[in-house]
C-alpha cells in the first residue's frame, strides 16, 4: 500500500509549486465571483440600480456585457479549475494538517466534495466563454430531485439540509472564535492593517456562514414538504434572509468574503504535500 500511495505522493512532491500557483489562481478566481455576487446584491439592498440576488453562476453572466467579457470568463475558469485541483490535492494529501487522525476524515471529504463543485464551475465559466449562455442553473434543486429518487431519498434530503445549516453554523462559530487569518503571512503590514484584515475576513465568513444556513433551512423546508423548488442556492439563500440590515449585512459580508479570499489569494501559506 505504501507503494501505491509513494507515488502519486512523488508526484505531488514534483509538482507542488505549479499547485501552489494554481491554489493562488484559485483564491482570486473565487474571491472574484464571491466580490461580485456580494456587490450585487448590496446595490439591491440599498436600492441601487442593477442589483439583484444571483449565485456563482449569475455573477459569471455579469461579464458577458462587460469588454473582453469572454477572455475574462476564460481566465476566470483557469482559475476556478485551479481551486478545484488545489482542493482534490488537500483532499488527497491533508499536508496542512500533518497530525491527521480519523477526525480529519469528514474535512478531506468536504474538500474533495468542494473541488468537485468548483470543477463543475470552472466547466460552466468556460461555456460561458466560449458563448453557451445559457449554461447552468437550478443546479440544487435538479440535485434534490435526484435525492428524492434515492432509497430513502427524503431522509437523505433532510439529512444534507440538516449537515448544511450545521455547516453554516460551525463557520459562524469559526468567525468569532478562532483566528481566521493564521495562515495568512500578514504580520509585516503592521498591527493595524492586520488587525484590518482580520475584521473584514470574520465579517465575511460570518455572513458566507449565515447564507449557508439559509440554504440548508431551504433544503429541509423541501425535504418536508417534499417539493425540490423550495430549495435553492445562494440567490434563494439570500432571498430568505429578512429584508433590512440583515440582508444587506449578509450581502456586504459576501463581498467582504470575495476580499478575504483575495487575500489568501496573496498571502497564503500553501503546503501541497
């Protein structure tokens, strides 16, 4: 076995600053989407013309009316598929956490599934750039259908829409209570600026927690009633955020996320393996 693993470990070993790079490209890809659907829906909530609730995939169409909108989504794939393979390595190798453990299991599954969906969006940025605009949407609730197909299908659907609002509230907790920038090689900006940093990135893992919550109640409430369009991604997650200083806290704090992510895009420490 130790064979086996040896060599893709090798290979890794081999290729670990071209992931480092692309984890970098990553970074700033999803900061990016994450800027723009935060913005977006900021210019809704104070009533700014042209906001609107959208997702990932609603952001990507934003530069379909912007110059070089078709060269930006291509170099905007390039980078969501780099997240996507920096994820299935961290998935594969933990090298960040070398004091691993069973423990580490349920964390090396989230990483893997999260490389996984972010292949999916770098496939749907390319469509986009090579014209397909009508690539994408209703993603998760053509995914709870499929659920509900399953043996038990419902319970499993109530499942994941229970492990979805835990996830949003574990991150809300991780917000508040732990350093969110410790792998972030910031200390030469000086005590303010990462002070600064580290106040912008909790705002914005608070508020990507609280619209993850949401998703999952969405999920739930659709597992009991057993109709797949109650559930819904981030524009739906958004929607179901109360009007007011809620939603438009929540929406400045995903376009506070984008600017976390593009500082890890900078300052991360990355260890492949």
């Amino acid at each position: 076995m130790n064979g086996i693993k040896d060599g893709p470990d090798a290979a890794l070993r081999q290729a670990a600053p071209w992931i480092e790079r692309l984890a970098r490209v990553g970074y700033a890809a999803k900061g990016v989407v994450y800027l723009l659907v935060g913005t977006l829906a900021a210019k809704a909530a104070f009533g700014v013309s042209g906001g609107r609730t959208t997702d990932s995939r609603g952001a990507m169409r934003e530069f379909l009316g912007a110059p070089y909108g078709r060269t930006m989504l291509g170099v905007l794939a390039v980078g969501l598929l780099g997240y996507a393979v920096w994820r299935l390595v961290d998935a594969w190798s933990d090298a960040e956490h070398p004091e691993g453990g069973l423990k580490r299991i349920p964390v090396r599954l989230g990483h893997a599934l999260t490389g996984i969906v972010h292949g999916g969006l770098a496939l749907t940025a390319a469509r986009f750039a090579l014209g397909e605009h009508d690539a994408g949407g209703r993603q998760v609730e053509r995914l709870i259908a499929f659920g509900f197909d399953l043996p038990l299908g419902r319970w499993l659907v109530l499942a994941v829409g229970a492990g979805v609002v835990l996830y949003g509230v574990v991150q809300v907790g991780r917000a508040l209570m732990t350093d969110v920038c410790k792998r972030l090689t910031i200390a030469h900006l000086g005590a303010d600026a990462c002070r600064n940093v580290s106040l912008l990135s909790r705002f914005g893992i608070a508020a990507r927690g609280v619209v993850f919550a949401s998703i999952g109640v969405l999920v739930v409430r659709a597992a009991l009633r057993y109709d797949p369009n109650q559930a819904g991604g981030i524009d739906k997650g958004l929607r179901n955020l109360p009007d007011g200083w809620v939603f438009a806290l929540v929406a400045l704090g995903l376009a506070a996320y984008g600017c976390y992510e593009l500082a890890q895009a900078k300052y991360r420490r990355i260890r492949p393996v």
